[in-house]
C-alpha cells in the first residue's frame, strides 16, 4: 500500500478503449446523500464525456446525467485538475483537496472536499491482466475520507451542505466487460470511521477471478489496506426486467494486517431496501457509442442504493463497532 496526496492524482488519458472516472460519494450530516462523477471513455469512434449528480435529502431526490462534448474536455498542465462543460475538479495541493463545481440540468453543485489523513493505491497502483501492456490494466487511486462543505442549489433554492465523503480515481484500460462481470462497491462514513470497499469478478477469460481493495479508517486514521477481501451476496432477487439476480443482503470479510502491522478482520453486512437509481446504461449513451457497447455486452445495468451497515472489526486484541448510512453500488455487464 502507498500513502497518497491530492499531489499524486494526475489524468492520465489513456488511448484505445480505456475509461477514466472520478467520483465522489458523500454521506450528508443531515443524513442525506451526494454523488458526483465524471466519466471520460475512448471507446467508440471519439472520446465520450459523462457527468453525472444525484443528490438526497429531506424528501428531495435529484438525479441528473448528461453526454458532453469532448472537444470541452480540458486537463491542467500538469494533469492534476480537469474540467468539462457543466463540470470541474480542481485540484488544490495548498489546501490539501478537490474543488467541484457541477451544473447538470438545473442541480448546481459545489464543495470542496478535504482530505482526511491520505489516500492510497495497492503497490504502484495498477493492477495487469495477465500480461504487463500499456492498455492491460485497472487503476484504482482511493480516498476513503473527506470533509466536505458546500451547496446544492436546485428549483430556485440554495442548501448549505456539509458532510464526509469517499473520493476514487478510476482508470481502466481495458473495455470494461473485458475487466468485470459484475461489481459491487460500498462506501461506509460513520463519525471519525469510515469503511469502503470495492469488488469485482473477472469473467471467464479471467478464470472468474475476484479482485477486490479496502480500507478501514478509524479516529481519522488510515489503520488498514487489504486486498484479501470477501463480497458474498447473502440473499438476492430477480429484476423481471433482466433476469439478474440483485441483492437485497450483503456481507463483506476484510483481512490482513494494519498499516502498524497488527492482525485484522473486519466484517461489514449491509440490508439493501432503498434503491435510489437503476440504470440502463446503454439508454444512457450516445447512439453510436451505445450501437458499439450492445455489441460488446448484453444488457449492462447498474443499481444504487442507500441503506443502514454495520461494522465489526478486530485489530489485535481490540475490538471497533460502527454503523451508519452506507453508499451500495452494484453493476452487471454482460
């Protein structure tokens, strides 16, 4: 595991079919939720740009995505800061953290997202398939915590905002049905805790092999990074719509050790019920790009949700417990 700053983000841009994404997931004090993403893909005959808002809370549900031009798509010199029509993430090393700004179909977003203690990758911080190439690999950049201050301005009203948040960097590139089956995420905030973990089963070509990261943060502090990680979906239910199998109770196994080097487990389960969004990705693409996908996947889905969790972890001889609102993600691709 590397430590990282925000100085260590850089967009890379990688040709043929890679996608690179930044996305944040953001519990809110008052219990409600925000999420932000930016998405840019090379897939297809030019590059695509997504960006996407949903924000929850007292009764309000907003969810708004739209395609931008890629000739709006601007990066820094040194990479560390991007910007599309409508979307900005500006990296701010002086102030240790990224400043967003969101305009998508009138939900106005904007906050700065701190860094609490740092970031990691595993090793250096991309994972090969099998062969070491240029465009044979993920790469997960991850933040697990941040403070997060701000306002969300919708329907002629402004709300202050303030709340933590889990940043990731995401580069794949490979076409993703090549990388995954399916996948799942969940990101926990609870006070000065926070837990997030990501899943994902290759499919055949891969020996369905599962690769997965996590982090624990207790007290504001990075205490464990592993990669030996369990994501079993205890019970599911059919979508009619699609015949996936989604589910509505997960239970997660974290194990390794900490970053001081003691023993750690850690076990998180989390009871789906709140469905916030579900997606049909390809109704979501711009035409040619999405002639192409149906031509690589079948029926690519992606369901959000945003429900209670519980933690149980042991680090040692001690013992930590927490709970909390936790970000559930779940996608199939082929």
């Amino acid at each position: 595991m590397r430590p990282l700053g925000s100085e260590d983000l850089k967009w890379t841009l990688a040709g043929g079919s890679a996608t690179e994404s930044a996305t944040f997931y953001i519990k809110l004090d008052d219990g409600g939720l925000l999420f932000v993403q930016l998405a840019h893909s090379s897939i297809g005959l030019s590059p695509t740009v997504q960006t996407t808002a949903q924000y929850l809370s007292d009764g309000v549900h907003k969810f708004e995505t739209l395609n931008r031009s890629s000739r709006t798509f601007k990066t820094s010199s040194d990479k560390s800061s991007v910007s599309v029509e409508g979307l900005s993430i500006q990296n701010n090393p002086k102030n240790p953290g990224l400043d967003v700004k969101a305009s998508i179909n009138g939900l106005n977003v904007e906050f700065k997202f701190s860094i609490v203690d740092c970031g990691f990758q595993i090793g250096e911080g991309k994972t090969f398939f099998r062969e070491i190439t240029a465009t044979n690999f993920i790469c997960h950049q991850s933040f697990p915590k941040g403070l997060v201050k701000g306002t969300v301005t919708f329907d002629g009203q402004t709300r202050q905002i303030s709340g933590q948040g889990y940043y990731i960097h995401a580069v794949l590139g490979m076409k993703p049905h090549e990388v995954a089956t399916k996948c799942n995420l969940i990101s926990l905030q609870s006070g000065d805790n926070a837990l997030s973990l990501l899943h994902f089963d290759t499919p055949n070509c891969f020996d369905n092999i599962p690769v997965t990261q996590s982090s624990l943060i207790l007290d504001n502090k990075l205490v464990a990074v592993t990669v030996q990680n369990t994501a079993r979906y205890v019970t599911t239910k059919t979508d009619p719509e699609n015949g996936y199998e989604v589910p509505t109770e997960v239970h997660y196994t974290m194990d390794g050790d900490t970053v001081e080097g003691k023993p750690f487990h850690c076990e998180a389960t989390i009871k789906l019920s709140n469905l916030l969004t579900k997606v049909d990705v390809l109704s979501e693409l711009p035409y040619i790009l999405r002639k192409i996908i149906q031509y690589l996947f079948t029926k690519p889905y992606v369901y959000q949700y945003y429900d209670d969790a519980e933690v149980v972890a042991t680090l040692g001889d001690e013992k930590v417990t927490f709970n909390g609102k936790a970000f559930f993600e779940c996608s199939f691709l082929n």
